[in-house]
C-alpha cells in the first residue's frame, strides 16, 4: 500500500515552511477521469454549438430564399400592376382626346424592384401607397370620362337624330318605285312648247304613288292642266307636286311619312297618257327632280349641320 501513495512538498523560496501534500493513486485517475469529462463535455458542447449554429444558418438561409422568393412575386405583381394602370391612363388620354376634354394626370407609377440589395420596409410601403393613389386617380379619372362619354354619345346620338329627322323631310326616293323617266325637266317642244318644270315618270293607270318624303298635305284636288295633284309641305322650304293622279288616299292635313302610299296614278289634267308628273319645289322655285329619285343630293347634306 505504500506505493499507492504519492506526497507532493511546495518549497518557497523564502522560509522554512514547507508544504505537503499527500495524493493517493485513486484521487490521481479520479482527476484524470473528472479532467477527461470536463474535455469531453467541453468538446460536445462545443459540436453541438457548431450544429446548432449551422442549423441556424441554414434555416436562415431558407428564410432569405423564400424572402427572395415573396419579393420576386411582388415584383411581377406591382410590375403587372404598374402596367395596368399605364394602360389605363393611356386609354383615359385617348378618349379624352377623341371627345375633346382635358383630365388630369395621374401620378407615374415607376417600376421598382424589391429584389436589389437591402430594400426597406419603407421603400416598400412607398411604393404601395404611390400604387394605391394611382389607381384611386385613375380610377376617379374612368369614372368622370366614362360620365363625359356619356354626355358626349348623347349629344351626338341626339345631333343624329334631329339630322336624320331633317333627312326624313327631304325628298330622297322615287315615288313610282322604279320608274323610268319620260320626261325630263327641261325645255321641250311635245306636247306644248314650253319648261318642263318636274319629270314625268313612267307608271300605268292605278299605280300607287309614294310621298317622297315626310311632310304634310296642304292640297289634294284638281288643279288644271295638273289635273289631281298632291301638294306636300315638307316644312324646310321643300314642296314635292304629284300630278296626274287617278285617286288620292290622304287628307288636306294629314301627316304623312317617307315612303307612305299617297295616291294612285293616272291621266288627268292636260296629259297623253297614264304617268305621274313629280315636281320639287324649293322656297317657290322649281328644281329638278332627278338629283332627289336616289336620296339627298351631296350638295343638300352637305349644307345640313
């Protein structure tokens, strides 16, 4: 059992007291043993701060990736976005410029992307918020042209309208449909010498006879060498005479329309034969007829508003 003790003595260097200490060969391993815990729990510890921090970096990096990732996404979104509203306010300018009106301008909207380096929250939320006022300007400029449109198609349907009631009271058709003419407006030498102040059109004993245009009728009796004729007032200085006639439909008064059945040709009055004698006067004063058989001569629409 002796050698299963070791004395360590301590010297100073200045004294005569000396230290000693006894060790036994069991306190020695169990030092050994309590030194070799404490560097092996240092080295687990120490691996497993090394794992724990790689998992760290590694879940950090996935959280960077899916970042990436989302702002990538709302980088195509606001782009997408963007691109709409320029859309939009493009074609806002192009009706405001087909109807004549001014808007406002809304706010540009530039393209951003949240993918450069280090963006911030609120760059990010700037840029939102000039998306958002952007598209409520846009949004509330639609609104007012759409309103503009609106105003502006009706001003012109009805412009349309008051011109195609204008038109309804010219005379454009020929009132024997299809008709050829048997005489012109012109000077003539047969039957009479004389103008001819209407066309004669070609039509047999009964045929019916069409107004020409909208009107009212201010005449329908004998009247001479007319015989039956029909005087309508289309109300705009044009009168449209129907001669010749065999038997009328309509009354003194009565309105009629473009196209309506009025009469019946004939041969009374000073004529050789069945026609109808059509003539067109303008404030009192003939003019010829011809020009009015195929709709509104280009001079007569041209001087329309």
């Amino acid at each position: 059992m002796i050698n299963d003790r070791y004395y360590i003595k301590i010297v100073p260097q200045k004294g005569d007291t000396v230290h000693r200490f006894e060790v036994r060969r069991r306190h020695m391993w169990a030092a050994v043993a309590a030194l070799a815990l404490v560097v092996l729990g240092s080295g687990l510890f120490a691996g497993y701060q090394v794992i724990h921090a790689r998992l760290q970096v590694a879940h950090l990096q996935q959280q960077a990736e899916a970042q990436r990732a989302s702002l990538s996404t709302m980088d195509r979104q606001t782009d997408d976005l963007r691109r709409q509203l320029q859309h939009v306010q493009k074609q806002n300018e192009e009706i405001q410029q087909a109807i004549g009106v001014r808007g406002t301008r809304p706010p540009a909207v530039q393209k951003t992307s949240w993918t450069r380096p280090h963006p911030t929250l609120d760059a990010v939320a700037e840029h939102i918020a000039t998306l958002s006022v952007a598209s409520l300007v846009t949004q509330q400029e639609s609104d007012h042209i759409k309103s503009l449109a609106m105003h502006v198609l009706n001003m012109r349907h009805v412009a349309d309208l008051a011109r195609a009631r204008e038109i309804a009271f010219i005379p454009s058709i020929d009132p024997v449909e299809g008709a050829a003419i048997v005489g012109c407006y012109c000077y003539r030498t047969y039957p009479d010498v004389e103008f001819h102040p209407g066309v004669d059109l070609e039509a047999d004993y009964g045929t019916p006879v069409r107004a020409s245009a909208a009107g009212t009728v201010v005449a329908n009796g004998y009247d001479g060498g007319y015989g039956i004729k029909i005087d309508i007032d289309h109300g705009n200085g044009y009168h449209t005479w129907y001669a010749h006639l065999e038997a009328v439909d309509v009354a003194v008064g009565t309105h009629v329309y473009k196209g309506q059945q009025i009469g019946h040709a004939g041969a009374t009055g000073f004529a050789t034969g069945p026609h109808l004698h059509y003539q067109v006067m303008y404030n009192g004063s003939p003019v010829d007829p011809t020009p009015f058989l195929s709709g509104v001569p280009p001079s007569v629409l041209a001087s329309l508003p």
